[in-house]
C-alpha cells in the first residue's frame, strides 16, 4: 500500500508538532485516499498536535478551488471557512504574486506545503513550492512537505531514461515553468525537488519532507496508476490524461487544440484540417523503426473528431486523436509530443506556432519556455513542406539523442536527493 504523507498525517497528529503558525499550501483536490480533504485532516490534527496552530491557507495556480483554466488565469485573495466556522485568510500564489509577500508570512511560523505534482516540469506546483521556499529563505521561516508520489513514477539509475525524458531547460528561457535547469520528465517527488532546490539555491532554512509510506523507486505505474484520484488541475481529470501531459502541453505553444474544452484534455487532441490518418502512419513507423527506448508502443492510437466547447477552435469541427493508454510502463511520452509536432509541422500546412505570453514571460516564444531550448523549434521549422519520411525520422532521432544525454545527467545528479530507495 502506497499513502501519502496526509495519510500518515490523518493517522499520527505528532508528525505536526511544535511547527508554530501553520501557513499551509494546497488545494481541494489534496485528500487523503478516502478523500478526506487535506485542510480537513490538518485542522483535526493540531487539535492534538503540540506548540502549532493553522493561520493562513495558500493556493497554486488554477485557485484553491482549482475553478479557473489555463495559464495566467489568475485567482484573487479570500478568506477560508473551517468545518468548525473559523476563518483564515486564503491568498493566492497565482495573482499578483506567485511567492508569499513578507506580510502574508507576518503570521506564519512553517509553510506546510501539500500539492499533487504530475511529474513533469511545465507543471507549475513545483515552482510554487520553490517559491515558497524562497520566500521563507527571507523570512526565517521553516518548510515542510507533506509528500505524495509522483504519478509518473521514479527515477531509477538501473533504467536510465524510463522515468526521466526530455532535455534540461536552457536557463534563457526562464518562466514560470522554468526556474531550474530540469528535464520534461523528471522522475522526482515534490519532496525531492524541494531537496534540489534548497541545494541549488544554497538556502539555510530547515526544510523537511514528511514522506510516503510504502513507496519506492521501482513501484511500478501499474500500481501508481490504480490509486484513487483526486484531479489535481481542471484539465487533468484522470490519470490517464496526466500520463499524456508530457507529450501535449507542448500543444499549448501552437494552434493546435491539446484538448481543453473537452472531457479528455491532453488525452484528446487536433485541429480542423489536421492530417489525422498520414500522422498516424508516422506514428506507427516510429514504432516499427525508432530505437526500442523511444517507442510508445504501450500506446494506441485512434483518429478522432470533437468539437471544443472552449479555447483554442472553440465550436469548430477538429480531426485529431484520442491517445489510448495500454501499457504505460515503457513509453517515451518525450519523444511522442515531438514526434507529433514533427509530423504536424512536417504535413500540416496551418501549423501556427503562438506568440509571446506563457506563463509570465510575455517575450520569448512559448515553444522555447515549455520544451526548454530554442533547438527544438529550429528544427520543427526545418521540417516545414518536405514530406514526412525515414529521413526526417532518422533527423528527430538525433535529437532526442541530444535530449536524452541532458535527461541522464540529470538523472546522475538528482540521484543526491532521493529520498526513496528499495531498503
């Protein structure tokens, strides 16, 4: 059994002891797996708990009660109502600010920081944590995770590259899913990531993960993926669409739909007049020809039309996919969100790339902020009007040897912070 630190909370308050005033972080959808909501089960504890106390309440991006869409959409400041009728201030890290103001921590003591990670750096949970980190660097204060396992699964040095895709973020492209030089996929909890970055930003402040029962490096996706969830974000509805995040939130950098405003996002993509049955043949040539480790062949692909009902063509008729997850456990969802953008920007004669505004950076070109490296969208243009084929094939293929050298450090280096192991 895998329970996350609320769990481990819900059953034992002294994990909250002597923390002073509690400014915690999280959202509706952190619960316990019967879905006990997390503010809930802490508001319960330091009713036991010794020397601490709740004061204020934070939200991530889409809001505490996760209600608004997309990136810069942002939530104002509230208050929070307990079950018991008290109330505590309710600020949002995803407004004016997405790092607590020194007023905001006048009344707090230990941030404790409770969010579902997806496993994947444009995912901007992580940064909210660094920024609460950062800020408690500057206010003497103390940080504490309540760790819950990456849905995506670890890291494991054994298998380089199961659990860790895509190349390093290139620190020119800094937004608010980069401020760290970290891989798409990174293999990591969010209590380790919070080990890299209290390293990597010399920070002095204590810092602790309360950390997951039952879990290690080898748990494999077919039991991450059975437990209950709970949708961390309004476009991640199931685990499913989670797994198919790293491969379409580059979608997000074009003008085609990755599937917000319907029922499957992520899971469910394309465009009017997308070539849907001739990238399906590139697909599967990949999976016949591409080196076994770049393969998705736990996938199934099948041609599919919607119509959103917001966002990108919202109303309008899309020819597309809905992505099938068979056998998740060796699949480089890296190299399939490429690979697609290679064969649309290779066979799509309306591919359009987006302009400058992506998550606080209104300069640069999203597609270098999301993929991390100007390299990419070079080549993608390089591919524009010459027919999918084995040569172009063979050119992605070189890149994402490049990708993969990136993703293997990275996976050397953050070996330093594991906090999981088979012992």
């Amino acid at each position: 059994m895998v329970n996350s630190a609320i769990d481990r909370v819900r059953n034992d308050a002294n994990l909250l002891n002597q923390l002073g005033k509690i400014g915690l972080v999280t959202n509706q959808a952190c619960t316990t797996q019967d879905f006990v909501p997390t503010v809930d089960v802490v508001v319960n504890a330091l009713e036991k708990a010794r020397g601490s106390t709740l004061t204020a309440v934070f939200g991530p991006q889409h809001g505490y009660g996760q209600t608004e869409q997309d990136n810069m959409i942002e939530t104002p400041d509230s208050t929070l109502v307990m079950p018991s009728g008290k109330t505590v201030p309710l600020y949002s890290l995803y407004s004016k600010t997405r790092i607590p103001t020194p007023e905001q921590l006048k009344n707090v003591d230990t941030l404790v920081v409770d969010l579902q990670d997806v496993g994947c750096r444009v995912y901007t949970y992580m940064l909210t944590l660094a920024g609460c980190m950062r800020a408690a660097e500057k206010a003497k204060k103390k940080v504490v995770v309540l760790d819950r396992p990456n849905p995506l699964g670890l890291s494991q040095l054994k298998s380089p590259g199961d659990f860790t895709q895509g190349n390093n973020l290139d620190m020119r492209w800094e937004s608010f899913v980069g401020w760290y030089s970290i891989p798409m996929r990174h293999g990591l909890t969010l209590g380790e990531l919070g080990k890299l970055f209290h390293a990597t930003d010399k920070m002095s402040i204590p810092y602790e993960v309360i950390t997951v029962d039952g879990l290690k490096r080898s748990t494999p996706l077919s039991v991450l993926s059975q437990r209950r969830w709970t949708l961390p974000s309004p476009n991640l509805p199931t685990w499913e669409t989670a797994f198919c995040f790293p491969s379409f939130v580059a979608l997000e950098t074009t003008m085609i739909s990755e599937g917000r405003g319907t029922t499957l996002p992520f899971q469910t993509v394309g465009a009017p007049n997308l070539p849907a049955q001739r990238m399906l043949s590139a697909f599967s040539d990949w999976n016949r020809t591409a080196p076994e480790h770049l393969r998705f062949s736990g996938l199934k692909f099948r041609t599919h039309e919607f119509r959103p009902t917001f966002n990108k063509h919202q109303g309008a008729l899309c020819k597309g996919f809905q992505i099938h997850v068979e056998n998740p456990e060796h699949c480089n969802t890296f190299a399939l969100g490429v690979l697609f953008l290679a064969a649309a920007a290779s066979d799509f004669k309306e591919f359009q790339w987006k302009g400058p505004g992506y998550e606080y950076n209104l300069v640069d070109p999203p597609v270098h902020l999301v993929l991390g490296n100007s390299r990419w969208r070079d080549f993608f243009d390089s591919l524009r009007g010459r027919p999918w084929s084995a040569v172009l094939q063979a050119e992605l293929v070189d890149m994402l040897k490049w990708s993969e050298n990136d993703a293997k450090a990275f996976e050397e280096m953050s070996s330093a912070y594991h906090l999981y192991t088979e012992n």
